[in-house]
C-alpha cells in the first residue's frame, strides 16, 4: 500500500497525539507544490519518494521535525529553494535538518574535499547529525527499494517458519 499525509497522520498520532499535524500538512503540501511536475525513473510523482520517506521515520517513531524535514529534504537540492526561505517557512531546525542532509549529499568524503569530510565525521557526534544521518540511511533504503522493485511478480513462495523438533 502506498503511504499518503492521512495515512502517515494517523500512525503518528499513535505514537505522538500531540504531533503538529497541521505542520506536517504544510510540509507535504509545500513539498507537493515545489516537486509538481518532477517524476522519477520508475514514472511515479516525484513527491511520492519523501511521502515514503516519511512514513519510514514514522515507523521509526521520530519526531514532528525531523517528519517535516523528512517532506521537505529535496527541495533544496531540487526544486532551488533556499535554506534561508525554508527558515522562513519553517523555522530554523526543520530548515537545518534539510540543509545538513543536503551538504551530506554533496560532500565527497573519498576527494573532493578532506576538510570538510572530516568536518562531517566530527559534527556526526552532535543529535541533529545523528537524525540527519538516520534520516538519510532511511532515505537511502527508500530510494534503495524503489530502484531495485522487481519488473515481474515474485512467484516463489513465502516462507515459512519451521516448528520446533
């Protein structure tokens, strides 16, 4: 089943009732505006890969944040909107979430740039790296499952788990 903002509303209002769901909307709606238009290789809506995204670090029950951020972590890279116009939008953590996952994505650590590779490994000690880096694992899972869907229907069985002796 494919994650939708209502589904993913409802899966953190188990775990978090007080979650500011009306961010979460503002989030995926900007998300969705800023994305129009943008598909990926498998032909579905760009914005489809941050809904699941989220929905993952909402199974990871992360915090309302960290899911906004979640929405919004290409829009800077992809869609030419500022870090300063996030700010704006959405408050400076959210948009320093998005920001850090950003750089990680465009530094080197193999040769491009050492210093800030080894800026990256010694900030990986600070919470919001570790969400960052939590996020972008997840991300990468995602993007991971995606790529790799199968053109055909699996048709071997499912597996069962053996009784004791």
């Amino acid at each position: 089943m494919t994650a939708t903002i209502d589904s993913i509303l409802t899966k953190v209002r188990r775990y978090n009732p007080q979650a500011d769901a009306d961010l979460l909307r503002r989030a995926h709606a900007y998300a969705t505006e800023k994305h129009a238009g943008q598909t990926r290789r498998t032909g579905e809506p760009y914005i489809q890969h941050p809904v699941e995204v989220v929905n993952i670090l909402a199974d990871l029950y992360m915090d309302t944040p960290s899911l906004a951020a979640g929405f919004l972590h290409d829009v800077i890279e992809d869609c030419g909107v500022s870090r300063e116009q996030l700010a704006a939008d959405f408050g400076d953590e959210i948009a320093g979430l998005v920001d850090a996952v950003t750089k990680l994505k465009l530094v080197d650590f193999e040769r491009r740039d050492p210093e800030a590779a080894e800026a990256a490994r010694v900030a990986g000690c600070s919470t919001s790296t570790m969400h960052v880096r939590l996020f972008r694992g997840r991300r990468r899972i995602q993007s991971d499952s995606t790529a790799k869907a199968p053109a055909r229907p699996l048709t071997s069985p499912v597996a069962t788990p053996r009784s004791a002796p």
